[in-house]
C-alpha cells in the first residue's frame, strides 16, 4: 500500500495550493480518507475528511475532493495564512472516525507546507 503525497511548496499568506495524494495498493472507493498536519513539537492535527462514497468536503478555506477513477483525493487550501505551514499527510481507513489520526490504517509521506508572512 503506498499513498502519495505532492503538491506542497512555499507560497506567500493570502495564496492558494492543491495538494494531492494518489493511493495504490488498496480499493481506493472502500476508503475514507483524511488529511492531517504537524509542526516541529506538536501532536499532529485533523484537516479534513472524505468519507467513503462522498465526492467533497468543504471546511472553511479547505476543500477536500476525490476522484476514485485516478484513486486520488485533492485538498484546495485558499487564503492560506502562515499558521498553516507544517507537513501535510494524507491517510486513509476504514473506520467511522475520520477526525483521529489513531483510527488511520495507512499514512503517506508528507508534503511541507510553507507560507510566508
């Protein structure tokens, strides 16, 4: 199983980026999945979720969509502010509990985040 993460990279407070994470190894429509981030010296922190047979979330300025023909799920981040710079993870589980990192059976790599001020 592997989950792919790409898209992060430095931007300017106020800009946008699409981060997207591409799974392989699982039968990406039974999945719900997640996106999670962590700074240097903290717990990591609940994102977003899509839960299984749903084609997008919206939670404030972040978008999370799924394109289960390219097993792939997208996170939009808009007016991104620099207290949202960290590692970005993608996950995914089969659970009902989508907000805690423990119920997550499989982790991509990260993606840094970086906005500057």
């Amino acid at each position: 199983v592997q989950l792919q993460a790409s898209g992060g990279g430095l931007v300017q407070a106020g800009g946008s980026l699409r981060l997207s994470c591409v799974a392989s190894g699982i039968t990406f429509n039974s999945y719900s999945m997640g996106w999670f981030r962590q700074t240097p010296g903290k717990e990591r922190e609940f994102v977003a979720a899509l839960r299984r047979g749903h084609v997008d979330s919206v939670k404030g300025r972040f978008t999370m969509s799924r394109d289960n023909a390219k097993n792939t799920v997208y996170l939009q981040m808009n007016s991104l502010k620099p207290e949202d710079t960290a590692v970005y993870y993608c996950a995914a589980t089969t659970s009902v509990v989508l907000t805690r990192d423990d119920f997550y059976r499989y982790w991509g790599q990260g993606t840094q985040v970086t906005v500057s001020s």
